[in-house]
C-alpha cells in the first residue's frame, strides 16, 4: 500500500481535514509545474514519503500509518512548509 495516492491538477497546499485521522486531502491552490514533488517530513525532519504532485489537484494521503503527532508536508523545493496534525 502506498502512502500517498493520486486523485487528481493544480503550490500552496491545504488540507481537509487537519487534524486528520484516517484520511487527508491534499489541495493544490495554484497550479504546479508537473515536474513538482510532494515531500512528507516527521517532526524530527525525517524524509518519510515523496510523490510526484504536478498535473493534479488534489492528492489523498492514507493517515492510518502513520503515529498520531505532527508531520509537514512541502511541494517542490524552496517552497513553504505545511503543518499536518494526525490524531487517531
């Protein structure tokens, strides 16, 4: 099972719901060149996923996986960081 799985195109993220428990959807409020890459980090700054992210709109991110805590998302490089809170 992947982490991440597409859905569907559009740099800054948002995310529904957040906290999450199961489940998040990742929004895309612009639209990103597809060459960007979606970064998933734990609080300690650990690398835990990547995925493609250009051409979409949306991406879902499976939740169950992961420890209840905080993880950050960020698209591309150079761009801003998104706080991810997981309670199960």
């Amino acid at each position: 099972m992947t982490l991440l799985t597409t859905c569907e195109t559009a740099n800054a993220l948002q995310f529904i719901p957040n906290p999450a428990n199961q489940q998040v959807t990742v929004q895309f409020l612009q639209p990103a060149p597809a060459q960007e890459t979606l970064y998933l980090y734990d609080m300690s700054g650990k690398l835990l996923h990547t995925t493609p992210a250009g051409d979409r709109a949306t991406l879902q991110i499976n939740t169950t996986n992961l420890y209840n805590g905080v993880y950050y998302l960020r698209l591309g490089t150079g761009a801003e960081v998104e706080k991810l809170v997981v309670i199960h």
